[in-house]
C-alpha cells in the first residue's frame, strides 16, 4: 500500500469501521454473476456464487483495504491528487460513491 493510501484509509477507517460493508451488491438475476466477466466477481470471497452478507463476514480488515483501494482510491486516481483533497474524496466516495463524491 503507498504511504498517502494508508493515511486517506486509517482515516476512513476510523469512521466507518474496517469492513468491506460499503461494496455489499445483490447479483441476484444477473447472467454474469459468479463469472470473470462480473465487476464484482472478486467480492464472492466465500465462493457461493453471490455477493451477500456472508462475503462481508468473510472479508478481513486486509481484503476489505484492498477492495477499498480498488473500488475507491485507485478508480477516482486519488494518488495523483495533493493529500488533504485525497483523503476527502476517498472517504467521500466510500461514503456515499465515486460518482456523487466527485460531483460534491
């Protein structure tokens, strides 16, 4: 994890807790559900073909920053911003999205 990650997470973190609850999403009725070619396919971490409750029981306090990175800091390029604006926009997105964080 790069230094200025580490930091927008341990602030976040504090405030939300470390669970991946923030990427909870129903697959069910979706064709691509369970497959390589599902968004979210890396969210089943208990491999039952569905991202549900039990995949964020299942998700350690490493998975769920890694997730974190990927979903949140890496999607918005937060590293390419100066440190307070992105420490703001990633926990601005965790909490309510990239897309709204962005336009807030």
């Amino acid at each position: 994890m790069s230094d200025a990650f580490q930091l927008a997470h341990a602030f976040t973190a504090r405030w939300e807790g470390e669970e991946c609850r923030r990427l909870f999403r129903s697959c069910d009725g979706c064709r691509e559900r369970a497959t390589t070619r599902c968004g979210w396919h890396s969210l089943d971490l208990d491999t039952d073909g569905d991202v549900d409750a039990d995949d964020i029981r299942a998700c350690t306090k490493a998975q769920a920053a890694a997730l974190f990175r990927t979903h949140f800091w890496d999607k918005l390029s937060c590293k390419a911003l100066p440190l307070p604006l992105a420490v703001a926009l990633y926990d601005g997105a965790v909490n309510m999205g990239p897309a709204r964080a962005v336009r807030q």
